[in-house]
C-alpha cells in the first residue's frame, strides 16, 4: 500500500485530494462523562458496509471490545437524513445506504469509570476522562475504521479548553483551544495516545532521541519527580544501545492518588474494615504501562510519599525496550494486525521475554544494580514465580493461543520464564560463538535487517534467528521454546561463572524480622519506597530494632555478605541502616546463624575459568 501511495503522490495525484481521508473532530469540552466525536467520512462505494472498533490492540494479549463504550451511534447523508444501522455484536455498527454516507457521530464513554467486571480493560490501553483536568485517550477507544479502509490517513481536530494541551508522538498542530493531529492510517493512529493535561512537562536528551515526559497527578508536578527518577534509568538504556532507532519518544503518565490505601497497606492491618477501605479505594484498577513504537502510556499509584517514580525506574526500561521488539522486530501477524480478528503470534518469547531480560541486563550493565543485587532481586523471584507454570505446555503454543483457556492464564509467564528464557538463550549464544556474539547483538541486527514497516515471516524466524547466530543454537529453541523441557538453569548460569543450586543445606542467616528467631517483626504489608516497618520489637533483639523503624529488606540481605555475595563470618559484625524518627541510624550486631535450607541460590565463582570469566564480564559490562 506504501508503493502504490508513493507512486500517486509521484504522479501529483494524491488519495486526500480526492477525500480519502477521515477527518474527525472531537469536543473535550465536555459537560458529562462522555466525549462526542464526528466523522466527515471518505467516500464509500458500496451499498453496505461495517465501522468497526478494534477487539484488541497490539501489546495488550487480551480481548478489549473498545465498541462496548460508544452509545449514540448515528450515521447521516448530506442532507443530515439518518441512514439505517445495526450493531453486530460489540465492536462493529453496520450501515445500510452507505454510499450516501456522509457523516457519523457518537459518544464515547470512560472506560476507567464504567464499572465492568468481564473483560475489564486494562487501564494503560482504556481511556479516562475528567472535565477541566485531564484526558488519557488510547485511540482505539475513540475512533472506528471502515473494513477494507484502515490504510487512509487521518486527520483529528481537537476542541479543548485553553489551560488544557495536548501530548503525544503524532505530530500536531496547537493553538489556544484546539489542537490537530494526523496520522498516516489506522495501525499510526491506534500506535499513538494522547494526554491533554493542565500540567507542564519535562524533557530529557537521550543520545540521538528527545524525550517528553507528559503527566497528570492532582497532587503534585508529577513530571518534574518522574524526570529526576528515570533519568538514572534512560541512562542506562543509552549505555547499552548507543543510538536507538527513533529520534523522539513520549512517556505518558497518569499517576492515581492512592496514599490512603497506601497507609492500610504499609500497616499489615487487614482486619475486614481495612479490607473493605481498600476495595473501595483501589477498586478493580490494574496499573502498569502500555508500549507504543514511539511512546509508552503509563496508570501507576501513589502509595504515598513520592512512591510511583521508583516504580516507573522499573517499569520504563521494560517499556521503551519495546521499541526493538515487537514495535521494530515483528511477524506478519503483528505487523498487519486485524484488529477485528486477531492472529497471536507464537513468538512472546521474543517480544515480551527477552524485552524484560533485557531490562533486567540493563540496570546491571548501566550500574543500576550490582551483579549480586540483580542474581538475588531480579533474577531469583523470576526463577521462583517461573517454576509455577507447567513445563508441559511449550512457549509458543501458549502465545498462539494467549486468547483462550486455559492458555490466557499462563500469560504472565512471559515476565518470569519468558525472561530467564532470554537470559539462558544469551548464555548459550555467548557459549556458542565463544562471546562473538550476545542476544542484544543478535536481535539488534534483525531489527535492522527488518525494522518497523517489514514483517519477519510466522513460520520460519526461529530458523533465521538460528542461522544468524550458529546452526547448534536450534537446540536451545527444541527444548525450552517450541518444546517443553525444564530450563536448565545450573548449566546456563556455569556458561558465565556463576554457581546455582536450585536446594541447598547449610548455614543461613537467622531472620531479623522474625520474631521467634531475632525478637523483632515487620508488618505484613506492601513495601514502600524499598522498606517496611518494624512492628514489635523485644528489648535484646538481634538487630537491636525498635517499633516503628524502617529498614529495606534488600539491605538486611546485603549486610550479611562480604563483596563476592558469601556470607560473612559467624560473630562478624554487620552493619544496618534503619530510618528512625525520620533519621537514618546504623545499627551495629554480630552476625547470627543458624542451620537452613536455601533454594534457587546462585553466587559467583570463586575461580572460574579463563573462559568463564570472559563470558561473565561480556554478560556483566556488555564488552569482552
């Protein structure tokens, strides 16, 4: 479709001058819950014909039904005479007299605030509304296509109120009370959100790439503590891909007050009161983010003091990897996506398990985490999460099938084993090219080899991504990613030197929160901001804790260990930092032990070898 446009336009004969564009306008000068939109529809050469909003999205691996959420559908000639519709199930309106269509309009709703209990949309890929103050809009929650017709462009004009702007990687055209975007065709459109916000961005260079960072949060300039978060962790991303493929990129966050719930759940008290407060507060929302080739969209909660910018350093690295695959790596599948009937592809193994083991290396290779912190927090809760999910079913028949039971609840899998997967595939890569090459050289080069507007083929990647790399490596793919075989972790993990015991027995450090053990508890709540609170705390107890202290979990496991991540000897004295009385306090104890079990526990080698060191510091640094 490119070519033949491209040619037109060569030839001075172009599709919009002829009106095959859709050019809607839309009001967020609303005064309900509702935002009404108008289509000046292009011409139509049937006598019927289906506007249709999407089932699903890119990215989401879930049914939406966006359609759900559009009432007062009407559709009307020149004349203003309405012509005859019928909604066909949930998305599709079907319009009789089409070629004397002229113009359609209707309404659509909030879906934050619409109270579903099936198929509720997951909040980054819905869209909110509140009068004066903000407008998240994902686009297929606004605009509809007509079959056959997705590859016009659009044209959006937007009526606004002035303290109001708009933001997103569409390019558009503001003015005081209305703003105009466009979009090359529907797959552009749907791959662009849009927030208009009363709040003032920020920005941060990147290399090669600007970044805006566009939020609403009516408790603060939720722009100003996101930059000073994140630009630790776009660092990073820089120092491990040089030069990125795009030159622009838009982080859009909604951040959602939450520090009453906040305050129950730091308490552990979860008596039925609390627990009935929490429904209320937090309801059904689901928070985390949604990637887009040029953005990502964000819905986190403030659990209080300043708690969503340490949740956005984690997320962010994952969402903007996304801009390699699947947004510049991809099947046909993806890449000419239906949005009506929906192909999933079977290679989640690749766009979203390598996407978060690349996160992972990220923050160790960027100086984010240590090594020890990143084999302890990062790696061992997905060893253990991942062990949940049955071995029996390969990877990617649970991604070709991600929409049906009983395989759309194994989906989250592709965070925890879907990431070891990609950590275990770049060892064996190293392993096989002897550090020649890594997966982050592997995938770079079929992003360049294919990029944003070229489709790998279904069927046949898993044999091109084996020929690139080494004729062996079709292995790894049989065992563990069309095949189902246990992951081979203590293999993999001796590949760069480390040692891994999936059990092991010896001498433990005694739980300092543990109050049969030390004397002291922490309360069973959410961690914020990387501590808890002591609760109760014995006169003697081991860390000498007094109520009320807050400690970081991560910290008590790091004092009990020397710089090689072994334990220091027994009568040794550790050391801690506990916040009391909003102060910081180091508190001073002998190590403690006793004898333990230990499970998916790894460590580096006291004496690898020459080979195993040259592939731990490619792994660990990203050079040999």
């Amino acid at each position: 479709m490119k070519n033949t446009i491209l040619s037109l336009l060569a030839a001075g004969i172009s599709c919009i001058a002829f009106g095959q564009q859709y050019r809607y306008a839309v009001n967020l000068n609303i005064k309900k819950d509702q935002v009404p939109v108008e289509l000046a529809c292009p011409p139509i050469n049937q006598d019927e014909i289906l506007f249709s909003f999407p089932k699903t999205v890119p990215g989401t691996y879930a049914v939406l039904d966006y359609g759900r959420y559009i009432t007062a559908f009407k559709a009307q000639d020149a004349a203003g005479k309405k012509l005859v519709v019928k909604k066909i199930g949930n998305n599709d309106f079907r319009i009789s007299g089409a070629r004397n269509l002229k113009k359609i309009s209707y309404l659509v709703n909030d879906s934050w605030d619409a109270g579903e209990k099936k198929n509720k949309i997951f909040e980054p890929a819905g869209s909110g509304f509140e009068k004066g103050k903000y407008f998240v809009l994902n686009n297929g929650a606004m605009f509809g296509a007509f079959t056959g017709m997705i590859h016009l462009p659009y044209e959006i004009t937007f009526q606004k109120p002035a303290n109001m702007t708009g933001y997103s990687s569409m390019k558009g055209q503001k003015e005081s009370q209305t703003e105009k975007y466009s979009a090359a065709d529907y797959h552009a459109l749907m791959d662009n959100p849009i927030l208009f916000t009363t709040q003032q961005p920020a920005y941060y260079q990147m290399g090669n790439c600007r970044i805006t960072i566009a939020s609403y949060y009516d408790q603060d300039s939720a722009s100003y503590y996101t930059q000073k978060a994140v630009i630790e962790s776009f660092k990073a991303i820089e120092k491990f891909t040089e030069k990125v493929p795009v030159d622009e990129y838009t982080v859009l966050l909604f951040i959602q007050d939450q520090q009453k719930a906040g305050e129950i759940l730091e308490s552990g008290n979860f008596g039925l009161k609390n627990m009935l407060k929490l429904k209320r507060l937090i309801g059904d929302h689901a928070y985390g983010a949604l990637e887009h080739p040029t953005s990502s969209l964000y819905f986190l909660p403030d659990f209080g003091r300043h708690s969503y910018p340490s949740m956005l350093k984690e997320v962010v690295i994952h969402e903007f990897m996304h801009i390699y695959t699947p947004l510049n790596l991809h099947s046909q599948y993806i890449g000419d996506f239906n949005y009506q009937q929906p192909v999933m592809s079977k290679h989640l193994w690749l766009y979203e398990g390598i996407t978060e083991y690349f996160a992972v290396q990220i923050r160790m290779q960027g100086g984010l985490e240590t090594v020890e912190a990143t084999l302890e927090e990062q790696l061992k809760p997905k060893i253990v999460n991942a062990a949940a999910y049955p071995d029996s079913i390969p990877f990617t028949v649970m991604s070709a099938n991600v929409f049906d039971e009983p395989y759309k609840d194994l989906y989250n899998q592709v965070y925890e084993r879907g990431a070891i997967m990609g950590m275990l595939l770049d060892f064996e890569i190293m392993r096989l090219t002897d550090g020649k090459m890594t997966l982050k050289t592997a995938v770079f080069e079929l992003c360049k080899r294919y990029g944003p507007n070229k489709s790998f083929d279904e069927e046949t990647f898993i044999r091109e991504f084996v020929a690139l790399v080494h004729p062996d490596l079709q292995n790894f793919f049989d065992k563990y990613v069309t095949g189902n075989e246990h992951l081979g972790l203590d293999k993999g993990f001796e590949t760069v030197g480390i040692e891994f015991h999936e059990k092991r027995t010896g001498r433990v450090p005694v739980n300092l929160l543990d109050k049969t053990e030390s004397g002291a508890e922490a309360t069973m709540g959410i961690v914020i901001n990387g501590r808890v609170t002591v609760k109760t705390a014995n006169a003697g107890n081991t860390a000498g804790f007094q109520k009320d202290d807050k400690v970081s979990l991560k910290e008590i496991t790091e004092a009990f260990q020397n710089e090689s991540g072994e334990y220091i000897p027994e009568g040794e004295i550790v050391e801690l930092e506990v916040i009391r009385n909003d102060q910081p306090l180091i508190l001073k104890f002998p190590a403690k032990y006793k004898d333990g079990t230990t499970n998916n526990e790894s460590r580096i080698m006291p004496n690898p070898s020459p080979q195993q060191q040259k592939l731990f510091q490619l792994w660990t640094t990203g050079k040999l």
